[in-house]
C-alpha cells in the first residue's frame, strides 16, 4: 500500500513536471526562494530568436524601459528599469525566468508587466484577454537571451 | 532581486554614475507659476520649442479652437432661441474661473458635473437643441474657450463634503492595476515621472493643461481622451467618454496638480 501510494505520486509528479496545464491554460510552474529552476518548455531556449522577442515592440518591448549596450544599434532605450548588461553575472537562470515570467512575486508593487500571466488581471482589452504576453517558448528565448548578457 | 537592484542603483550613484539621473530627479530649476511643492505641471518637462510655441498665442494652434470656441459662445441654436452669451454675458468674462474649479458636485443633479457635461446641460435644458459629441470640433471648441478664461489661475477644486465620494473613487482607480501590462496611472505618473520610456518622458500627468494641443494628435484633446489613450497603452479596456469612472478620476487628477495654472490649452508632445 505505501509503496502504491509512492508510485501514484511519482506519476503525479511527473505529469506535473511534463508541461501539464492548469485551470487558466497557462503551463504549470513551481516557484520556490523567488526562482523557477525548471524551464516552461522543457527544454533551453534559443538566445538569437531571444534577442528578436526582447527587441520586438509588440513581444517583449523591453527597451522600453531597459537598456543594453550591445543593442545599442536600436533606438530609443527606456530608463524605467535598470540596465540589463551584466544581468547573467547577477542572477541565476532560474530567477532571470521568475523575473520575466512574473516580476511581482518579487516585487509587488512593480511597473514591469508580468509576462507568463493571465489571472488576476482587471479590464484587459478583449484582443489580449486570457492570453499571457509572451509563449512559453518565446519566456525561454527571452531567458536564455539574457544569459548572453555577462 | 529588489533589493540587489536597489543596491546596484545605489552604489552606481554613489560612484557617480547615475549622476545625471540624480541630478535629474532634484531639478534645481525654478519653474515659477508652473510648479507648486511636489506638483509640477506637464509644461515643466517639454522641449523648449514646444513651451515657445505655447506661450505665444499667434504661434500657440490651440488658440484656433479658442476663436471658434468664441464664434460658438455667440451663435444662437435651439427652440429656445438662445446663445451661451445670452445667459452668461458677451465676452466670456463671467467664466473665469470655471475651469479651475470644474468638476463639481452638483447639488441639484446629485452628481459630479465636469465641464462638456455642464456645457451639454445648457445646450439640453436652457437652449433646448442637441448636446455635443464629446470630442466633436464644436465641443472641444467650447471647452477650450470656456477654459482659456482662467488661463494662470490655479486649479482649485473642491473634493470634501458631497464630492469626497466621487474623490475617494477616482482616487481608487489611480491605484488600481489594469491591462495586459497590469499598470496604475500611479506607476507611470507618480513612481517614475521624470524617468524615460521608449522615446517619451513620463511627466505627473497633470490635467491643469486641457483642453491641450497635442502636437501628436495635430488637435486639442481633452482630458478624458488621454484617460482613453493611457489605458489602451496598457491594453486596458477604455471607459466611454464622459463614464462616471472618467469623470471621477478628472476630479482626482486636477486635484493632485491643485495649485498649478489652468494653461489652456497648453501645448504637448
């Protein structure tokens, strides 16, 4: 009997872990010290097509706040939020991919949008209602783009 | 990771790299008439071309819609048989100050009034012909014209006794997080004015310059359009013109700038 129940959670913990999708659609994560250690895909993201989502206006829109001086070939760098050069040196994988899935576990008061986030939301505009920013593939482009920032 | 950045932002400072942004951030300039304490008004934070043009009425193309405001103030419309001058007097003297001290709570309406609402009131009620459409060249004419009366006097609204619940709400909705990018008026206006996003820079967001020629718009705007435009950049769902929502965030709004001049119609980016 124990060794059942064993076997059955395992299982559980593996579909979990397998890109199993909770109630709002959304690929289910685990968020543990600020940090999520496992990617949403599986599997690493590519950092050239990272660069393309950070940059695009309609994805990422990062330099709407952010600087990075290896784009700087890109008009137009925001000054919200700080500087990202370095950023690989400071974090971890695993809190580059909270930072960017959702900023305000680590900070609640915020302006940074969540980008892997669909509940909780007030009035969103029907176009985007229900859909997270980024895809899953695209939050792991993102992530491994800012691991090329040492 | 708040607190790392915060470290960074302040060692970065300390050795003197975000000098400029420090120095910024405790502008030494003396804007006059155009701040009061804290609130500093839109003006403070334009190109100086754009200031130029607004302090010059032969320059300044709002003043166009000031002149059609008071072609409008003049015409007679309605069963009624009646101009706005009828009541109020030639020359729009006896709208001083009503731009300053708009919205109100209106007793007998039992509700907060703001001035297309006003305007509109008259146009129904006393000349007894159609309203306004909100943003229409004939409203924003007649708002501009009505407001141009205060230029330079400061915005004075009154926000106790039967306004304080239409105050408490819009001051709620400042706060409030909406949109995809799930963003309050508050983290743009009042945790990073002075701060550059994309190509703009973030001022209070004071609403002492409206009706306002936006010289993106190529037309004056009136506050509530820049409600609508700040919330769809945060993919929000707007609220329709002249909502009570929008109505009593405009109370809200003209109160965090009390004390600023009216600068009808003042001239933005």
């Amino acid at each position: 009997m124990p060794k059942l129940t064993i076997l059955v959670s395992a299982a559980a913990a593996v579909l979990l872990l397998a890109g199993s999708v909770s109630a709002d659609g959304l690929v289910k994560y685990k968020v543990a010290d600020n940090a999520i250690q496992q990617s949403l895909t599986g599997k690493a993201g590519d950092a050239a097509e990272g660069e393309k989502t950070f940059t695009n206006r309609k994805l990422g829109n990062c330099l709407a706040c952010h600087q990075v001086t290896a784009l700087a070939r890109e008009p137009f760098h925001g000054e919200i939020g700080p500087s990202l050069d370095g950023v690989a040196g400071r974090y971890s994988e695993a809190q580059l991919r909270m930072q960017v899935v959702n900023a305000k576990v680590i900070n609640p008061d915020t302006i940074m949008p969540a980008f892997y986030r669909t509940d909780g939301l007030h009035r969103v505009l029907d176009n985007f209602k229900d859909k997270p920013m980024l895809t899953p593939e695209q939050v792991e482009d993102v992530v491994a783009y800012l691991k090329t920032l040492k | 990771m708040k607190t790392n950045w915060k470290q960074i932002t302040f060692l970065a400072a300390a050795i003197g790299f975000g000098a400029c942004m420090f120095a910024a951030n405790a502008d030494a300039t003396d804007w006059g008439k155009y701040q009061v304490g804290e609130h500093r008004s839109g003006y403070t934070y334009m190109t100086d071309e754009s200031r130029a043009m607004q302090n010059d009425n032969f320059q300044n193309p709002g003043m166009l819609w000031v002149e059609q405001g008071a072609e409008l103030w003049a015409k007679v419309d309605g069963k009624a048989g009646k101009s706005c001058a009828s009541c109020h007097g030639e020359s729009g003297d006896s709208m001083k100050g009503v731009a300053a001290r708009y919205p109100v709570y209106d007793q007998n309406l039992g509700k907060l009034q703001d001035l297309e609402q006003q305007i509109n009131y008259c146009l129904e009620t006393r000349m007894e012909t159609k309203p306004y459409k909100w943003e229409s060249d004939e409203m924003l004419s007649m708002t501009t014209f009505v407001s141009y009366q205060s230029l330079g006097m400061p915005v004075n609204v009154k926000v106790d006794g039967p306004a304080a619940a239409a105050f408490e709400k819009g001051k709620a909705f400042y706060y409030e997080r909406r949109g995809q990018l799930d963003m309050a008026c508050k983290h743009c206006h009042e945790d990073n004015a002075g701060g550059i996003i994309r190509a703009n820079t973030l001022t209070q967001g004071q609403g002492n310059g409206f009706p306002t020629y936006r010289l993106k718009w190529q037309k004056v705007g009136s506050l509530q359009r820049r409600f609508r435009g700040c919330n769809n950049e945060v993919r929000a769902k707007p609220y329709p013109y002249g909502s009570e929502e929008y109505t009593n965030l405009e109370l809200y709004v003209k109160w965090r700038g009390q004390g600023l001049p009216i600068e009808a119609p003042s001239v933005r980016n």
